[in-house]
C-alpha cells in the first residue's frame, strides 16, 4: 500500500562550488492547492536544505524530490568507476565512499570529479572522445527510449545540463538522510512518515504537454500547471527556471502518485536495480 504524503515537495539541487547557492529552489504541493515556493529569495545552503528536510519530515509524512542521479550506473558494465580498487557495488556504500573522499565545503562534490577519480568524467574536448565516459542507468535508458531529448549522464561533468556535479554531492546528502527518512527504492516505502525520491522535470513537463525543457514565465508555467490538473500560482514575479522546475515538479509529483497505481511499482524496477542504480520517480 503507498503511503498517504499529505505534502509534495521538490527540490531544484545544485552542485555548484561555494557555501550558499542560487540555483537551489524549494516548492511544495499540498491538498489541491496550487504549489508555492518554500522562502523564495533565499539563497539555501545544501545543509540548510538538509536540515529543513529533516525537520519537515518528523512533522508530518511528506515525499520529498531531488533532481540528481541517487548512484551512478553499475548493471550494464559491473561497475560505477571501471578498474577502480575497492569502490563498492551498492549504492549506500558508494554514498559512504563519496562522502570519505570529498573535501568541499557545503556537501559539495568536485574534489571527487576534478581529483580523486578525474580520468571518469568528462570535461571538455582534452579529455577525448565524449562518448567514452558516457554511460546510462537502466531507467535512463528506458526514459531516453521513449524519446524526446536524452537524459545526461553522471560521468558528463561539462556544461549546463550536465548533472555529474549536483548528483555527487547529492550522495553526500544521501548519506546523511540514510537511516532518518525512506530512500526509495534503495529503501521500501515506509507505511508512515517521509520518503525521499529522485525527480526529473522532464517527465512532468511530458505529462504536462509542454514540448520545452525550461519555464520562465509565470503564463508558461501556469500552463504547465493546468496540463497537471494543478490550480494557477498566483506571484508577484516572474519566476526563474530554478523556481519553475521546483513548481512543476511538485505538482507533477503530487499528481503521479494519487492517481498512477505503477507510481512506485515502474516495469523493470528490480531488487538489484533498486540497490545499485535506483530509479527515477515517474519513469514508469
């Protein structure tokens, strides 16, 4: 039996270097109310959102969402980092082992790309060909099958859509929720209390009908809330597209899991696949 969340939240991460971090946004969707903005314009820390979390989580059963990659892949090659000595093979131990090897200030993660496994990731033409860094986790495969533009992988760590940053410090994070809040799928959904799962805008603004990729207009964004059967936002601003994600993507959230039985039964999710790589909440 899913569990009854009585708020949606979806959080629009960061990986960026430094202590406060602009490209973080929190929104959250709650009864049949339109999705707001958790203090906007402020400028979170990754703790800050870690501790905010945590306490909104002891107060009331909330499905909290990430846009990053909860592991990197392993099923279709064996291993996250290949010919690697003593990385680990699950997920929550990789988080552990991340988490060991960085030195960043605020959860952040780029010592672990640009030092302690450089030769993974890609950064630019001087690392050589593009396509030999990139590889996919089973539900990205299965999402970039259903067409539209593909998903990025955790080993692209160039330009603006790359997720090879945010998703290393995002276990870091991981690590530190480990044990306090459900995981899914790494851990079963509880029958009370809080979960945490990994999001992706896309999906939502697929469900939507919207053909873009990033909102940046209130009338845009309202759009894509009406596609979700969510009531209009009603601000004072023009929202930016951390914001709009943020939105969206609650209200996406809240929509998938009251009336899509699969929400957290998707075809080609297994124990194995739940334990190394995890899933995308809405790929089904």
């Amino acid at each position: 039996m899913v569990p009854q969340f009585t708020s949606f939240v979806a959080i629009d991460w960061s990986g960026a270097k430094g202590r406060r971090h602009k490209g973080i946004a929190i929104a959250e969707a709650r009864g049949d109310a339109a999705p707001r903005l958790i203090r906007p314009g402020h400028v979170w820390s990754r703790e800050e959102v870690l501790n905010w979390l945590l306490q909104r989580a002891a107060k009331e059963p909330t499905l909290f969402g990430f846009d990053f990659s909860f592991a990197p892949p392993i099923v279709e090659r064996g291993e996250y980092l290949i010919g690697e000595p003593g990385v680990p093979r699950t997920a929550r131990e990789f988080w552990a082992y991340v988490d060991d090897r960085c030195t960043d200030d605020d959860l952040g993660a780029a010592s672990f790309l640009e030092r302690v496994h450089r030769r993974h990731f890609y950064f630019g033409i001087a690392d050589g060909v593009k396509g030999d860094f990139v590889r996919f986790r089973q539900c990205d495969m299965r999402l970039n099958a259903q067409g539209g533009r593909k998903t990025a992988s955790a080993y692209d760590a160039i330009g603006a859509a790359q997720v090879a940053k945010a998703s290393f410090s995002g276990m870091r994070l991981l690590r530190r929720l480990d044990g306090e809040v459900a995981i899914w799928p790494m851990d079963a959904l509880p029958d009370h209390g809080s979960a945490v799962v990994e999001i992706y805008t896309r999906i939502y603004l697929r469900r939507a009908g919207m053909s873009g990729t990033k909102l940046r207009t209130k009338v845009d964004l309202n759009r894509a809330l009406k596609g979700l059967g969510s009531k209009p936002t009603r601000l004072s601003f023009n929202p930016d597209d951390h914001q709009t994600d943020a939105l969206v993507t609650a209200a996406g959230m809240r929509a998938l899991a009251q009336a899509e039985p699969r929400a957290f039964r998707p075809t080609g999710l297994t124990p194995k696949i739940a334990r190394s790589e995890g899933w995308t909440f809405g790929i089904l």
